[in-house]
C-alpha cells in the first residue's frame, strides 16, 4: 500500500494542468482529495471521474486569492475525511506579462494576491489543523522564476520568491512539530500557462519548442513523493524536477 493511501490532500489550482494530475495521481494512490479551484464546473467534473474510478474527492469553489475560501476549503477537507494531512499550493497566475511600467497595476497586485498571498494562507488556514492532528505536508508549487529574472515576468518572478521565502519560514518554524514543507520547481510543463507564455513572445521561455515540456503527469508524481516520509530530506527546500538525479531519486523517468 503507498503511504499517501488513506490520507487526506487538498489541492489548489485543481481544475487543469498540474494541480488536476495530482489529484488525479493523488486519488490513484488511495488519498482522499479536495479539489479547490475558481471554476466549480471543472472540479465537479474530475471529482465525478475519480468517484467513477472507485476514489474518493470533493470539488470546493475557492479562490486562494481570498482567505475565508482558502479557510473553508480546509474545513470542508475536515468535515468530509476527519483530518488534513496533505496541502498543495499549486495555484498560479502567469499574468499579467509584460514590461514593469506597462501592466494595469491592479492586475499586477491581483496576479500577486494568487502566486504569493494565495500560498501564505493555504499555510495559514492548514498549519493549525496539521498542528492540532500532529502533522501534515505541505507542496508549494514553485518555479525556476523563484531564483531568476526574467524581462516581461516581473509579477510571475517575484511573487513565486516571496512564495519560497515562505516555504523557508514556515519550515524553519514548523519542522520540528512534524509538518513538512517543501517547494517544487517542475522545469516547463505542457500546461496552458505554456500555451499564454508561448503567445506572449517575451523572454526566453516563450521561444521553446512545446516537445521539450513536460507532462503534467509528471509533476503530479513528484508532488505525490514530495508528501512521503523519504522526501523529508528536502524539507524547507526548492526541488528542480528538471534535475535528472532528482528524477532518479523520485523512481521518474523521461
Ligand atoms: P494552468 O494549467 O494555467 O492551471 C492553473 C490552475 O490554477 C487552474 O486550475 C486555475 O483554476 C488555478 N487558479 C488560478 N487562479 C486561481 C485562484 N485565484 N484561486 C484558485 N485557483 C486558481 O497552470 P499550471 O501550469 O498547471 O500551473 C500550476 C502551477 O505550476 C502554478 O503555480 C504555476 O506557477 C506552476 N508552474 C508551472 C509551470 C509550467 O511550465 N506549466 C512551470 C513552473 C511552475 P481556475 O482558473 O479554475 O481557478
């Protein structure tokens, strides 16, 4: 039996993309999900597919943008599966793109509200229950623009620094009454947000070929060995799924 079967995960951001694979991967596996995303249609829509497949998960409209949704889903976890014992802060913005001194700033500080503040209160609202049921893990789901400028992301690149600046903090503080936090760089993943980065035709990023992105698929199978007892290790860090000998170690393969 895999170790995550039998627990209990909400995941952010888990209409599409990275964070629909991991609940998908995550329910596989045996864990209870909750999915939280903006568009109930497509969450409703993966948790009557995991049912089908004899899983167990519930769709929770939430924007992590807002901490009182943010809150609920974490109760709503509680409520349905007695605990919460997995958290991944997956979901993410990468608009608005462009110069600093273009962009609405209001779009700027609402794409800021997602990546950076939308991960400090997934750890907010689930610290005190993984606290009050002696432990948890928690996934935030970071980027290689964590560490790197690049022109036309200064929203995307410094909201995902704070959001690792956050991993650090919160496991420096909470390591030791047994949650462990980690952030996961997945390299470029066949996702739509390559597709708007793609359309962009700013910075580096936008000129790859697709064929080298990885599946979603992919990075949902790090997320799901990022919350087991052998990744511990790797707490308070930023794994790079791009590193070959980290693929090897997490038992994945190109
Ligand atoms: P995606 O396909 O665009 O999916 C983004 C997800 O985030 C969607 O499920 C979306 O759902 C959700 N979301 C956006 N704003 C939200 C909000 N305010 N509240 C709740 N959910 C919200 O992107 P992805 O590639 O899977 O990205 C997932 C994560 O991986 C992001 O944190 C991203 O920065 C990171 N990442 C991606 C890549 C890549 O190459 N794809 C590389 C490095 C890091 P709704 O719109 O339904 O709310």
């Amino acid at each position: 039996m895999h170790e995550l079967a039998g627990k209990s995960a909400i995941i952010t951001g888990a209409s599409r993309g990275i964070g629909a694979a991991t609940a998908r991967e995550f329910a596989a596996l045996g864990a209870s999900v909750v999915l939280a995303a903006r568009t109930l249609g497509e969450i409703e829509a993966i948790a009557a597919e995991i049912w089908a497949a004899g899983g167990k998960a519930t769709a929770v409209a939430c924007d992590v943008s807002r901490y009182d949704d943010v809150q609920a889903a974490v109760e709503r976890c509680q409520q349905a599966y007695g605990s919460v014992d997995i958290l991944v802060n997956n979901a993410g913005v990468i608009e608005p793109i462009g110069p600093l001194a273009e962009p609405d700033p209001d779009l700027w500080g609402a794409a800021t509200d997602i990546n950076y503040k939308g991960v400090y209160y997934g750890l907010r609202a689930a610290i005190p229950a993984m606290l009050n049921q002696g432990g948890g893990a928690i996934v935030n789901v970071s980027s290689g623009a964590a560490t790197s400028a690049l022109e036309g992301w200064s929203q995307y690149c410094s909201s995902k620094a704070g959001a690792l600046s956050l991993t650090r903090s919160a496991n420096l503080e909470y390591r030791d009454q047994g949650i462990q936090i980690v952030g996961l760089s997945p390299g470029t993943v066949a996702t739509e947000m390559q597709v708007i980065i793609k359309a962009s035709g700013i910075n580096p990023v936008s000129q790859l070929d697709p064929s080298i992105h990885l599946p979603p698929e992919m990075a949902a199978k790090a997320i799901a060995w990022l919350c087991t007892k052998e990744a511990a290790e790797f707490a308070g860090g930023d794994v790079s799924l791009r590193d070959e000998d980290m693929q090897r170690r997490m038992g994945l393969t190109l």
